[in-house]
C-alpha cells in the first residue's frame, strides 16, 4: 500500500478540488439573494510555496464581476468535492494529514447547506471521485487503498467495497481513478504508478477494470499496450470528464503519461472502448504528443483535464514541457487551454484564456458555455467560452486561483 504524500501528490496532481465544505456565514447579501445562490465558487490562496495555502467557498446569486473570498467558508487545502443533484460529497484529505471523513450536504438553493452527515472513511484513503449506482448505491474509488468503497448516499453508510490488490502492478495498490457506467457495466481506470506517483517505466500501457455493479464482482481487466499511452485519467471527481462517451455510445479515456515532466516520455491522449464493445479498439487510439498545437509551436507534453462538448470536440488543459519552471513546478504557468478535435486529430489554442497554473485547471458548464478558470499573470478568474462561435468572455474575476465552479440548475 502506498503511503500517500500531501507535497507530492500537489506536485503531481495538481490536486487543488477543494472541499471540507461548512455551512456559509450570513453576510450583507439581501434574503432574495441567499434563496437564489445558484453557483458554487472554489478558489484557493497559495503560500509563496505553492505547496500550501487557504481555500475558500463561495455560494453566489449571480456569475459575475468581482468575486472575492470576504463573506466565504474557508475550506481544506487538498482534498476534493463531488457534487451530484442537489448533493454535494466532500471527500477527506488526501494527504497523510486531516479529516478522514467523507461528508455529505444537501444543497436547497440558499447559501446555507447546514450541517453535513459524516462518514469516517480509512487513513490516507485517497477517496476522491464518486459514480452513482442508483439512489442507494455508489461506488468510492480510494486512490490510497487499492479499493473501491461502496457507500449509501442516503444514509451515507458504508455497505461493502471491492479490493483490487491483486489487479496491481509492481506493489499491492492498482490506484483507482475515475471510472464510468456504461451499458449496465463499470469501467474503472487504474493508474498504476509506483512510490513517486509516476507510471512504471516498465508498464507504460492503459488497465481498465470491467465491474459488474450487480454483483459487485470484476468481471476482468483489459488492457491498451499498442500506443504506449499511461496513467489512464486522474482521480479526483472535478476531472471526472477525462473517461467519457460520445454520441455513437463510443468510450474514450484521457491518459495522462508524466505529466509533461520527463521529455523522454511525452506520450500522452486517448485510448478507446468502442460501443458494444468490452476491449480496446487500438486503431482508435490517439497519441496527441505528436501533434503541435495550432498557432503555436508546441505539442502537448500531457492532458490535465477535460470536458466533452459534442460532434467530436473537447475543450481541454495541456501541459507544456517548453514553458515548464521545475524549479518552482507548483505555481508555474506550462498549462494551455485547447481545443480537440477527435474525428480531425487537431488540437488548436483557445484564444483569450491565459496560460495557468496546476492549481487551475476548472472545466465545467453553464447552459451552452464552457466555463473555464485560469490564474494568468494579468486575468485571473472564470472565463466563458462558447464552442460555437470561439468567444471567449473574463466573466469573474477572483481572488486567488479559481479551482472549481458549479451551476445548480
């Protein structure tokens, strides 16, 4: 089992999800405002360190202007929020340090969530995504462990779970990323990486897990070896668009690689499960490190996050190896956002979003806009980006790096 390390798995992950939700303080805001706080606002204050800071959440009635963290909740540092309908699951700490519980609030169109149902979860657990079963079931994969927590979200108790130590590579841990339901079945990515949260350099190659969430049992283990592509999405639930389905029911993951730390090994991309399918189609694949990125003259060194938005298109955040400081790799703005094209194999800058750093890598949606947050050297905030006519708006601007945002329809 491997032994979680707060500073590396900031450095690594860029982990800045922020959670440990409490229920908002009244502040000036009139009656009708705190009845109609429709979007959730995550930001994050680092130290000089990066490796440290304060976090803060915000409900707000309107998406615009200055945002600032007066009147907020000050949250935990590096651990994570998963919000599903009204319920918003706050997961422990992911580090070696803090609260172990898993926690749920119920969101009821104020800014005031109320007190949250706890569940201690284990020490340095991991748990940071979620995927609902049905109203009685879900499923916690914990990135620490090697397993997958089943838990109740009604009465938020745990009812089972699903070890996968003996689907790992190299030690007794698989690493349990984010997974998806499709056709009755869960496809569960594993990571796979040794003590220094890399991939193996003897395993560059992509391990799903086929999971019948009926019997709770793995059904098998597929595996991508053709592409050289690795560490199949990231585990925490704000990246939760990096394993998706199209619009032909086709399943693609985004695999992450090194992080565009190691220029030997760049490979990062896509591999693919195609509809009615239980295996891999490898012509599918798609290694985009190869592709530079249109209007510029650089190539992708790894995928941080991203977000399906239809007809083959994804908006998305790469690393670049060229614009990488790995003497201050915690605040150093490498990330792009881009524009991917899977039916074209293109990939082309988002004009108007500055370049950010890991702690900033929001992709959400709001009605028919891409929200996107970026910590620029001259904007930092949430932009709108519409897919449509290439638009991009600086529609709030916040104080400190913008990490996550909800609309609650």
């Amino acid at each position: 089992m491997k032994k979680i390390s707060s500073k590396i798995m900031i450095l690594l992950m860029g982990i800045i999800a922020i959670s440990t939700i409490t229920s908002c303080e009244k502040d000036e805001t009139s009656s009708s405002d705190e009845q109609n706080a429709k979007f959730l606002i995550l930001t994050t204050v680092k130290n000089a360190d990066g490796m440290s800071g304060s976090s803060y959440m915000k409900l707000v009635p309107d998406f615009s202007g200055n945002i600032d963290n007066s009147n907020a909740v000050q949250v935990t540092f590096g651990s994570g929020l998963g919000i599903r309908g009204k319920d918003i699951f706050e997961f422990p700490s992911f580090g070696k340090d803090g609260d172990y519980n898993f926690q749920k609030y119920t969101y009821n169109g104020t800014t005031n969530l109320g007190v949250p149902t706890k569940l201690p979860l284990p020490p340095n657990s991991g748990a940071s995504n979620i995927t609902k079963i049905n109203d009685e079931k879900m499923y916690v994969p914990s990135y620490g462990i090697g397993k997958v927590l089943i838990i109740n979200p009604k009465t938020m108790e745990k009812t089972g779970e699903i070890d996968l130590s003996k689907y790992a590579h190299g030690d007794n841990n698989p690493d349990p990323a984010n997974g998806i339901i499709r056709d009755d079945l869960y496809y569960l990515c594993l990571d796979q990486v040794g003590a220094d949260y890399m991939p193996y350099a003897d395993y560059h190659q992509v391990d799903v897990a086929v999971i019948d969430p009926k019997t709770d049992k793995v059904i098998k283990v597929i595996s991508e070896k053709s592409t050289n592509l690795s560490f199949p999405t990231r585990p925490m639930d704000y990246v939760k668009g990096m394993i998706f389905t199209d619009e032909q029911n086709d399943m693609y993951i985004a695999c992450v690689g090194k992080f565009g730390y190691d220029p030997t090994y760049p490979n990062n991309g896509f591999v693919c499960i195609p509809s009615g399918k239980t295996e891999f189609d490898s012509s599918k694949s798609w290694d985009i490190s190869n592709t530079t990125i249109e209007g510029t003259a650089y190539k992708p060194a790894s995928i941080f996050n991203c977000r399906y938005i239809g007809n083959d298109r994804l908006a998305a955040y790469v690393g670049i190896f060229e614009l990488l400081d790995m003497d201050n790799p915690y605040t150093t703005r490498n990330t792009m956002a881009v524009l991917i094209d899977l039916n074209a194999k293109t990939i082309k800058q988002i004009k108007g979003i500055p370049l950010t750093d890991g702690h900033s890598v929001c992709i959400s949606l709001y009605n028919d806009l891409v929200i996107i947050g970026a910590y620029g050297s001259d904007k930092v905030g949430f932009f709108s980006y519409n897919p449509t006519t290439d638009e991009v708006i600086h529609r709030v601007s916040a104080t400190g790096n913008p990490t996550s945002f909800h609309y609650f329809k």
